[in-house]
C-alpha cells in the first residue's frame, strides 16, 4: 500500500481537543486517516475506516505523557474486540505496517459481522 502523508497539516479538531499537544511533532499521517481526537482520551487518535481500528499518539516526550509507555497504539474499533490493542510500539513504520496488514485481512464489500449483543450483526442485520 502506497501512503500518501499529509506533512505539517493543522488538525483543528485535535486542537480544540489537545491544544497543548504540540502538532509539530506529529509523523507522517496518511490522507486516509480521519482525526478522531476527543478530550477525554488519554492522547489524539485517528480513526482508520479501513481497517476498523484507532490509532492513538501520545507526545513525543515522554515526560509529557499522562501515561507513561509508548507512543503509538492500534486499537479495534469493532464491538467484539473494542478492548483489543493490536499493537503499542515507539516505532511509527510498525504502526503503518499493522495498518496496512489489517486493511489487508478485511474483505472488500464483506462485513466483519459486529454483534449487537443481540444475536444480529449491527452493520448489515445478518444473524450472528
């Protein structure tokens, strides 16, 4: 997959939500990713459609984290697996990587079938 990144660009929703973040130190986000940032997160995230996942950055220093650890995490954003972190890593090409593995595994025009916690996929209504 070819990533087309957007550099230097100015995400307002990230800051009207983090405005202390400093966006300078962002990596290269590709054009593809939806900024998903909400304050009451621990960091700004963005929001892969594609892949169904979250891609959460804390600072580039960590002293400034509120929660020590790395800087990068994919999270599921599907119902079944909402709690699922794919990866944590201080490496943004191993973030990329996952990405694009996991866009890969997902069929093109076919639902993942999330439960309701009803018995019936709450995307496209087949019974699970």
């Amino acid at each position: 997959m070819t990533w087309t990144p957007v550099d230097g660009i100015h995400f307002p929703l990230m800051a009207k939500e983090f405005p202390e973040f400093d966006q300078s130190t962002l990596p290269a986000i590709p054009t593809d990713w939806i900024d998903n940032s909400w304050h009451n997160d621990v960091s700004p995230s963005f929001v892969i459609e594609a892949a169904r996942v979250r891609v959460f950055i804390n600072e580039a220093n960590e002293s400034e984290r509120e929660i020590a650890g790395e800087r990068f995490h994919v999270l599921s954003t599907d119902d079944a697996t909402l709690d699922h972190n794919f990866l944590s890593t201080n490496d943004w090409w191993r973030v990329l990587k996952c990405v694009a593995d996991l866009i890969e595994t997902v069929p093109l025009g076919k639902c993942r079938h999330r439960d309701s916690g009803r018995g019936f996929c709450i995307d496209c209504g087949e019974p699970i």
